[in-house]
C-alpha cells in the first residue's frame, strides 16, 4: 500500500508541477496596437498680423497654438514653430513671419532665466522698426523659466550681452 501511495505521489508531483508552469488558457494575450496616446502640450507662437498693421491697431502679433510633445524642449520648439511660419490656412488670414532675413537660429540655450538665441543668416531691420525681435520674443515670454530675452547675429553679437535684460543685435536696428 505504501509503495503504491508513493507510485502515486512520484506520477502526481510533476503533472502537477507541469500544470502550475503551463499558459492558462482563460488569460487574453495582449493587443498588439498603438502605444497610448500622449496628450500633447500646446504652445502659442505669434505672427505678424498685416490687416492689423494696415489698420494701425496694435498689438500687430496674433498668437496661434501648436501641439508640441511635452517631453520637448518647449521653448526651442515655439521659437523653431515661428521660423516654420503659418500654415497654409493662417497665411490667408494674413498672418506672415518676419524673418528680417534670418534664416533660423544655430543654437538656443535657458541660463539663469535668460534665453540667448543665436539667429543665422544676413539678419537686417532694413530700417524697418518692426523685426524679427518683436514676434520672436512674443512667443518666448510665455515661459515661466524665461524672464529676458538675448537675440544675436551670426557673428555673436548682441547689443546688451552682459546685462538682466532684453538684447537685439544691431543688424535689427532701423
């Protein structure tokens, strides 16, 4: 009786042992699809609004949103949105970036709440008032982390480098 009892016991151990190990078949598999869904930040980058330039009523910036990933560098791609310009529809509505013949920025760096903005190619006012600097700047003041705004040439010139303050280079000077 006992060997039969342990005859029993060495048949039962590993199918049950087997059993604990198999799949259970009563769990689904897992969906193969789309990662979920990442709720996307928005940001507001200003254009210049020339029906409102032609009518003389200021503010001359309107801000459109842009859906940027969160996990960006949210400042750097406002400020990369603006050069990007409007889209096909805000273009109709008169909206234009003013490039001042800046045809991008090289690098762009937060330090200390100052954004300093390398912008790249001729940059001019060409005697304009209204440059660049004014939509740029727009579009970055509505960062908390950002508290002044350095804009320099392609050559790393601004005209106030060392001072907590607001810098254009000259070339945006009229």
């Amino acid at each position: 009786m006992k060997k039969r009892w342990m005859y029993s016991l060495i048949i039962l151990i590993p199918l049950l042992t087997f059993n604990a190990c198999a799949p259970d078949q009563a769990q689904p598999t897992p969906a193969v699809g789309q990662p979920p869904a990442v709720e996307m930040a928005e940001v507001v980058v200003y254009f210049f609004d020339e029906n409102r330039f032609a009518a003389g009523t200021e503010p001359y910036e309107v801000g459109v949103v842009r859906q940027i990933h969160p996990d960006a560098f949210l400042p750097r791609l406002a400020a990369q949105a603006y050069f990007d310009g409007p889209t096909d529809e805000e273009k109709a509505q008169g909206l234009t970036a003013v490039l001042s013949e800046c045809t991008g920025f090289t690098d762009f760096r937060i330090e200390e709440g100052v954004a300093h903005i390398w912008l790249e190619g001729p940059c001019t006012s060409g005697g304009s008032t209204y440059t660049i600097a004014q939509p740029l700047m727009k579009t970055l003041r509505q960062f908390d982390e950002i508290d002044f705004i350095k804009l320099y040439d392609a050559q790393g010139r601004t005209e106030q480098p060392a001072l907590r303050t607001d810098s254009i280079p000259f070339v945006l000077e009229p």
